[in-house]
C-alpha cells in the first residue's frame, strides 16, 4: 500500500543541468580538463565529490585542492541558481505534487544536491514537501540506498510504502536497493529497470499510476 511519494530534485521536479553544466565547465576549463554534455549527463545523480573524481577522469590532486576545488564549483553554481524561480518547475511537476497531498499522500525530497532546500525554495515548492533530505543528510550518496532510507525515515514510513520518483539510473539503483518501488523518467536506455518508465512527468496524474501501484 503505496503512502509517500519521494522525488530526486534535478531533472524531476526542475532542470538544473544546465547550471551544473556551466559550474563544471567553468571549473575544467581552469584546471585543463576537457568537459562536453556529455559528461555532464553521466554526472546524473552523483554527489559533488563523485562528480569531480569523474572530472578528473583519474587524475590525482591532494585532498585540501580536491576541497578547493568542490567549493568553487559550488560557488559558481551558486551564483547560477540565483536565476532560479517557480517557472523552473518541470511541467506537470507542481500539478502532482499538489494531487498526491490532496490525496493525504505524504512527499519527501531525496537529492544528492547540498543546494537542494535552497533550490526548492526559490522554486515555491517548499511547503509541498514534508520531508527534505540533501547532500548533507547521509555518507553514502546514490546508488547507496541511505539517502532514500533517510526520506522514508523522516516520513515515518516502510520503503514498500514509498515510490521514488528519479531519473538517474543511479537513483532507481539506489531506490530498488533499499526496497522503494520506482517511477523513471526518461529514456528507457537510462531508467529502464524501473518499474514504472514515463517520458516525463508532465501531463501524469495520480490515476495514471493506479494501475501499476495500490494507493492508501
């Protein structure tokens, strides 16, 4: 009996690649390494450290650069979100998030993104989620299941009773580890071992997903 929904942030309820595109970018280019789109689409769903250690494609620096390093990818980032505001929101996004509490459904935030209550706020969904758990929640980041047991945890509820909704397939690994069912979005190449697979959320209402889950 499904009772929460849990959402990853970037690239399900909002688009911040390209910002993260932008960080990254800025920061290869100072430190010499080559960075396309495409790498950037291969950073879906890894923390900041994991990102960077992709970055340097092997390459050894010592851990207060490393540091250095993350902080200034975050700055740049930083400065980028301040563009961010409700018209952000993915399509479809807002209109389930409302459906799911009408329902008296319960929905929790589980981001690897340590800017992730910064960002919901800018986007005015703040008040529809009544869990929030970030970067800075948990050790082990994605495909460890820990940051979807930390949501679940604050939720008061059992894994089985929870979906999480991601779009990375580190995210449907680290959800189908911790026993949570799964909505993918995106390309089935990319989140195909969900349960669920939808192009998008937008346009998806509750009752599209009766079909598949049983709902409080």
């Amino acid at each position: 009996m499904i009772k929460a929904f849990i959402f990853d942030l970037d690239g399900v309820l909002t688009d911040t690649a390209e910002y993260h595109f932008r960080a990254w970018k800025r920061l290869a280019d100072e430190i010499g390494e080559p960075f396309t789109r495409e790498d950037n689409e291969s950073l879906r769903g890894i923390s900041r450290r994991g990102s960077l250690l992709l970055l340097l494609k092997g390459r050894i620096v010592p851990e207060p650069e490393f540091e250095q390093m993350m902080a200034r990818k975050n700055a740049y980032y930083l400065t980028f979100i301040e563009e961010i505001t409700p018209r952000d929101l993915l399509p479809g996004a807002k209109e389930l998030l409302l459906e799911i509490r009408a329902a008296s459904l319960q929905t929790g935030l589980g981001s690897a993104s340590k800017n992730a209550r910064e960002v919901i706020e800018r986007l005015g969904i703040a008040n529809l989620l009544d869990a929030v758990s970030d970067g800075y929640s948990v050790e082990r980041q994605k495909p460890a299941p820990d940051l979807f047991l930390h949501a679940a945890g604050q939720l008061g509820r059992a894994p089985s009773e929870c979906i999480v909704v991601e779009d990375a397939a580190a995210g449907i690994e680290a959800a189908q580890a911790g026993g949570f069912h799964t909505v993918g979005l995106g390309p089935r190449e990319r989140v195909g071992a969900a349960e669920v697979v939808l192009a998008s959320l937008a346009g998806v209402r509750l009752a599209d997903l009766a079909g598949q889950f049983q709902f409080l």
